[in-house]
C-alpha cells in the first residue's frame, strides 16, 4: 500500500511540474528594483528531490545579461523551490530524523520510511545552518 501512495504521489507531483510550463514569461522581465533580466537563449535542467523520488524538469532563466549570474527561475520560483536540490519537506524530515540519531542512522531510516536511498553528505546542511544562525539579528543585552 506504501509504494501505491508514494507512485501516486510522485505521479502527481510530476503532472503538477509538467502544468508549470517552460518558465517563459517573456524576453524580458524587470525586477521590483527596476533591474531589466533578460530570458536564457536555452532552458536550463532543474532537479528536485522529494518525498516521492527524483523530478527533473526544464525552464527558461533570467540575469541581466548572458555572462551574469541567473537572478530568476520563474517555475522554481513559483512553486517557491529551495535553492538546494532536497525539498523543504524532505529536509525537515532528514532534520528532525538526524536530531535523535547519527547522521548514518538517520538516512537509513529515512531511506526505510520512503523506500530511497539517502547518503550522508547530501543529508548535513550544517554548514548552511550555521551560515543562517551567524546572519540571524544578535539580541539586545539583558534580553
């Protein structure tokens, strides 16, 4: 029954994807700091992980110009994708697994709930944690 709901999911997931589009908004489009992005000459392959497996798909991006780097992917950013190639829901469920329990332990548990295979290196966002804990604001003294 596990496996039916998760090829249910993944195959919902991948209509949903498909009804995005290539990501063609125009060929050109301005940011709300009146930056003018112009459109990629050629789609660009993005790869999501989520519960549900691997999802690939392809999508124009924008930049200022052919040599700068992209500032919007509309799809992505429509369906408000993480930068990294995990999901947010997979994240969170790698993290919350990972609090209790080795980092190994944790993705192979993970790995046996969705029926995957995890490694630990794509699993530890410590370093990215830690980067968000240094720029969050510092309370004021005495607080």
């Amino acid at each position: 029954m596990r496996k039916a709901v998760f090829q249910l999911g993944k195959q919902a997931l991948e209509f949903f994807i498909q009804l995005q589009g290539d990501g063609d908004v125009g060929p050109e489009g301005t940011t709300e700091q009146a930056k003018v992005l112009r459109r990629s000459e050629t789609t660009t392959r993005t790869t999501i992980r989520s519960i549900f497996g691997m999802h690939c798909f392809d999508q124009f991006t924008y930049a200022p110009t052919a040599k700068k780097a992209t500032q919007l992917l509309p799809i992505s950013a429509r369906m408000l994708l993480p930068k990294r190639q995990w999901s947010y829901l997979l994240q969170e469920f790698s993290q919350m697994l990972a609090i209790e329990q080795s980092y190994d332990q944790a993705m192979n548990n993970l790995g046996t709930i969705l029926g995957a295979t995890f490694s630990v290196d794509t699993a530890e966002i410590g370093k990215e944690a830690s980067a968000f804990l240094e720029d969050l604001p510092k309370p004021a003294p005495g607080r």
